[in-house]
C-alpha cells in the first residue's frame, strides 16, 4: 500500500471528523434558533432576514423553478413535525456524519447503524453517538427507525438490499441521498417495497460541506424528490428532512435528473475534466521549456485562487472583467474554440451515464475484493504526477499555508 495514498484516504475521514461536535457534558449547539442567548442584535437581523424569505418561484435565465427556504420551517415547527420520528442514519461516511450531525443539532431524534465494531463504529462513538443509545448495528437501527436514511455508499446499498429490504416494514420512510440505487435498479438490484415512501434529499456537495455550511450558519443547496408517495406527504416530508440535515434552500428534481446529473458533473467539470485539462496544460508548458512553479501558477493556482472564487462569488463575466484587456480578448476569443472541442466528449460522457454505462463500471470496481487497494493505487499515481509535486511546494510559500 502506497503510504501516501493510504494517508489520502485516511485524510479525508480526518477531515470531516474535524468539524464534528465536540464531546462535552454540554454539546456544542450549532443551529442558529437553538443556541443560548443565540437572538443577538446581528443574529436577530439573520432571523428577520430568513423569515422574509419561504417557498417562491424564480426565475433562472428564463425557467420558473420552485424553491425552498427554511424561513418555512423554523426549529418549534421542524421539531413538531418529527416528534414521534426516529431518524435511522444507515452508514456513517461522508454524508452520513454531516447529515447526522446536522440533524441531531436540529434537535431531531437521530440513530446510525453501522456495522458493529468497525471503522465507521468507532468513528461514530467518537462523535458522541452512544452504543445501545444512539449507535446500533444495521438492522437494529432500521427496526427502530421510521425514517430510514440509506446513506450507504452506492455499492454497499446493492451489496446489502437483499438483507435490508425485508426490514423496511410498511408506515416507514425511505430515504436516498442519491438516486443511483433506485434507478439503475437493473443493475442494483435495489427495488422499494411498494408500501412506503420513498424520498431523496441531495446536499450539492460533500459530507464534510454540508457540516461546515451549517455551522457557518449557512446551510447547503439541495435537491428534492419523491420515487413514491404511499402517504400523500412525501414531498413535504422530503422538504422537512432537507431542512433538518443542514440544507439553506432546496429544489426539486427528480431521481433520474439528480442522478444523471451527478455522475455527469463527476465525470466532467467537477472532478474527470478539470483534472484532465489541468493535466493537459501544464504539460505542454512543460514541453515547451516553462518551469514545474510557472507551469502550475498558471495552471492551477491562479484558477483555485484568484479567478474561480471571482466566479463563484459575481459570475463568469465579472472575473474576466476583473482581468486585463488582453486576458479578456485571448479568453473571449478561445472559449468558443475549448466548447466545440470538448461538447462531443461531454455528450458521449452524458450517453455513457444514461445508459447505465458508468454505473456498471462503479459497481463492478467499487465490490472488488482489491478495491481500496486498486484505489490507492490509482490515487498515489495522481499524487505522484509533476503537476502535483510541484503543486505541494507552490502551497507551502503561501502565506497561510499549513501543514497537513
């Protein structure tokens, strides 16, 4: 095992656990409403501000889209909703830490179930879930819970349906933070009893996200949507449960389009291209005698550091507007030349996902006996790249850089 894959891996459970509630006699309160002496004269501004804002239609470039704001479930109202619930969180990775956390600071009655004594136990005893209290084994939890949070990775929940399913009794809820599972059932093998809701909430982004947004007092964006409504409430109850784990406003989708789009934008922007034109163009810096510091600077680090938070905070035109002219006009000019090349690549990319192409190989990889160890080969051969040397010397000069 490569010992810098294996502290990659490893880095990212650290990570999340690093904004876990501390273990106090007295836990530490992150929900706004909730915390002592929380209705300060700048936290009473937020709350005015939140309850101004509920359900609306808006406009986004010309499509009338639903969206929902917690204004529309202040903590009293949350709390009654979910009363006579127990929430089962089944897996503690990466979404199920943040959600759990979330929601047990929201005051609901959380469980996880997780396998008894493993790495995900310990971790989950070391964010103060008490077994025999509020950590059990898998099954136990699901008997306990009515609403079941099947936080599973995609192939764990495959693995474990045939075991799982008879425990989904009628007048429970199940619950999806992805729709893979549910849709590629083909290949999943995952079906839903057809005497209970099933619902998704899809924080837009990870674990580890979710949890720091809500502390910050800010809440993530998430999607919402209903497989199967046996109750006639599964909308609504999907909408109070995107509240409850930590989500600033929602929007509905649908299973298909939330789980297109995920491993579209996965597989593309997000993680697969940016990695690939990152790579792509510091090489040929590379070839064509630039150093490894200019190279990255150019490539990476003036994109992570200057303009994509320009982006993220005004739009893109307002970072090429912050640039120099001649940045602009050479931008302008060759980002029509970037789109015609790279479109047929983002269409064979959405083909591949639609016809359940990419998730047959994710299943296939991901139930291997040899995974992690395949994964942390692959990982330290990306570590183990120029581009990514040389990014670790760049990081270290600047002015706030820690060691990790």
């Amino acid at each position: 095992m490569s010992a810098v894959a294996s502290r990659s891996i490893r880095g990212l459970r650290v990570a999340a656990r690093s904004v876990a509630i501390p273990k106090t006699s007295a836990q530490r309160c992150y929900s706004l409403l909730t915390r002592p002496g929380a209705v300060t004269s700048s936290s009473a501004k937020l709350v005015t501000s939140q309850a101004a804002r509920g359900i609306k239609t808006l406009d986004f470039a010309g499509t009338k889209e639903v969206v929902y704001e917690r204004a529309d479930w202040p903590l009293p109202k949350l709390q009654e909703y979910f009363k006579n619930d127990t929430l089962a969180m089944i897996g503690y990775g990466s979404q199920g830490h943040g959600q759990g956390l979330n929601a047990r600071d929201n005051g609901m009655n959380v469980i996880v179930g997780v396998r008894e004594g493993g790495e995900s136990w310990k971790l989950a005893q070391e964010d103060g879930w008490v077994p025999g209290e509020t950590l059990f084994p898998i099954e136990e939890a699901i008997n306990k819970g009515t609403i079941i949070m099947n936080l599973l990775s995609d192939a764990a929940q495959s693995a474990t349906w045939p075991e799982l399913k008879p425990l989904i009794t009628k007048g429970k809820t199940l619950y999806f933070s992805h729709g893979f599972s549910i849709v590629f059932k083909e290949d999943t093998k995952v079906i839903p009893p057809t005497d209970v809701d099933v619902i998704l909430v899809a924080p837009k982004g990870s674990g580890k996200t979710v949890r720091t947004l809500f502390k910050e007092g800010r809440g993530i964006n998430s999607s919402i949507a209903v497989w199967q409504d046996v109750t006639g409430k599964a909308q609504e109850k999907a909408i109070a449960l995107g509240i409850a784990v930590g989500s600033g406003y929602l929007y509905e989708t649908t299973f298909e389009k939330e789980v297109y789009s995920d491993l579209y934008g996965e597989r593309g922007v997000l993680m697969g291209g940016i990695q690939g034109m990152f790579k792509a163009q510091y090489e040929v810096l590379r070839a064509n005698g630039h150093s490894p510091s200019e190279a990255f600077n150019e490539t990476v680090e003036e994109a992570t550091q200057s303009l994509f938070p320009l982006i993220g905070q005004h739009g893109m035109d307002y970072m090429y507007a912050a640039c120099s002219t001649t940045a602009r006009r050479g931008a302008l000019d060759w980002a029509p030349v970037f789109e015609k090349a790279n479109k047929p690549v983002f269409e064979a990319l959405y083909k591949s996902v639609r016809d359940g192409t990419e998730t047959r190989k994710s299943l296939e990889f991901n139930n291997r006996s040899t995974y992690r160890k395949d994964l942390e080969r692959e990982l330290a051969e990306i570590d183990d790249q120029e581009i990514w040397k040389a990014g670790k010397t760049v990081r270290s000069l600047r002015p706030d850089y820690k060691q990790s």
